[in-house]
C-alpha cells in the first residue's frame, strides 16, 4: 500500500478525534498543529504503511503537522530494515521532533535498539551535548528506555551526571525521569549516587528526580520521608 502525501494526511484527518486534540494539545503547550488522532490509532495507521513499501510511503510524510512528524517515528520503528538503514533515517528524523510527545513516544517504539545496543549508544552519544532541546531530550529518553539494566547502569548514570545543557526545561525533565527510574531498578546504587558530592546534577534537576522518585507508588513511606530531608534549598 503506497501512499501520496495527500491521501496519508486525508487519512489522518479521518482519524482525527477532535476532544482528543483539544486534550493532547493542553498537555503540549507551544504546539498548534495537532489534528488529534489518538496514540493507539496512529500506531496501527503506522503500522500499515511500514509493512509494504515503507520508505516510499515515509518520505510521502510531510512535515507540516505533529502526527505526521509522529507518524515517521512510528515508521522508523516498525520498518523492517538493517541497523544502518534505519539509522540513517533515524538521523534524518531527530531534527524534526519539536515536543516531548513525538520525542518519547517515538522512542518507545524503538524496538530494535534492544538488539543493536552498543551502536545506538554510539549513535546517540554526540546528542547528549547537542543545543537544540528535543535532540538532547531524544538521547535521554532513548537512555531510559533501554539502558537501565545491568550492563549498561553505570555508563548510564556517568552519562546523565555530565550532561551540560541542563538550562533546558525538558532536558532537566528527561534526566530527573530517568534517575527517578533508575532508582526504582537499582535502589541502592542510587541512594549512593545521590548523596551529596556523589553526583554533579545541578540543584533543580536534582530536586525534580527526588520528587519524581517519591511520587512513585513503589516507594514505602519511611523511604519517602528520607528522601524528602535530602531534597536541596534553591535561593
């Protein structure tokens, strides 16, 4: 099923749920393009185009609207394809997420990164000291969402403890997500690493992860009390 760029955004349209756009563009302020077709349903119109011809049907995508920037990640992840295929598609793609909802739910669908690790690591590493906000933030959550484990937990926190760009709101958001999550796996490594003088986050990203670590169902009471008292006054 090959797609023109006109019927893939009829297509859209049709799908559209106008309380869902009303809704999803409250939670991405600063985004004024949303058509408003739901995650799940986007999923599967992604889907469909990713099984036949689907580098015909990407670069029929335009880039006017956020789900067809959603729409492209979607198909970036489904594609079946090899690592540096995909990867030099991928690096065509990054510059054009511009919120945190095409960054993260882009990276979810990034499947195949639980087999290409090491090259993906390589791949992202020259974001994490990008200057544009959603490049960073796409490194970060890539990070997050399959590197909290055993090889790579170590790496992970080094990477996140030396990132520089942390005067942007989602970049600060994204590392603050990803300790909070990391300390759910690894409990006791992070108490470690964040007890002063054991981690260089400056004091709002550091505030943000605890906070975000106590709003955790998974953390008993006591435990939350603690981790309040470690929380750092900002002047």
């Amino acid at each position: 099923m090959i797609k023109l760029r006109q019927e893939i955004l009829e297509d859209i349209r049709d799908l559209a749920d106008e309380k869902y756009r009303v809704f999803h563009s409250e939670l991405c302020p600063g985004t004024d393009n949303i058509i408003g077709v739901r995650v799940p349903v986007l999923r599967k119109y992604a889907k469909q185009l990713s099984d036949f011809c689907w580098e015909r049907n990407y670069r029929n995508i335009g880039n006017e609207y956020y789900e067809e920037k959603l729409l492209k990640g979607m198909i970036l992840g489904y594609a079946k394809t090899d690592i540096e295929n995909r990867l030099n598609y991928v690096r065509n793609f990054v510059p054009l997420i511009d919120n945190w909802a095409v960054c993260d739910i882009t990276c979810t669908g990034f499947r195949f990164v639980k087999k290409n690790q090491n090259t993906m690591l390589k791949f992202i590493t020259p974001y994490f000291d990008s200057n544009n906000e959603f490049e960073t933030r796409f490194a970060i959550v890539i990070l997050l969402d399959y590197y909290l484990n055993d090889m790579y937990i170590d790496e992970t926190l080094n990477i996140l403890d030396n990132i520089k760009s942390t005067n942007y709101y989602y970049v600060k958001m994204a590392i603050a997500w990803a300790i909070s999550i990391a300390y759910i796996k690894y409990p006791e490594k992070l108490r470690e690493y964040l007890k002063e003088g054991n981690n260089h986050l400056d004091d709002d990203t550091y505030n943000k992860a605890l906070q975000k670590i106590i709003e955790s169902t998974r953390i008993d009471k006591l435990e939350k009390n603690e981790l309040r008292k470690m929380k750092k006054h900002i002047k």
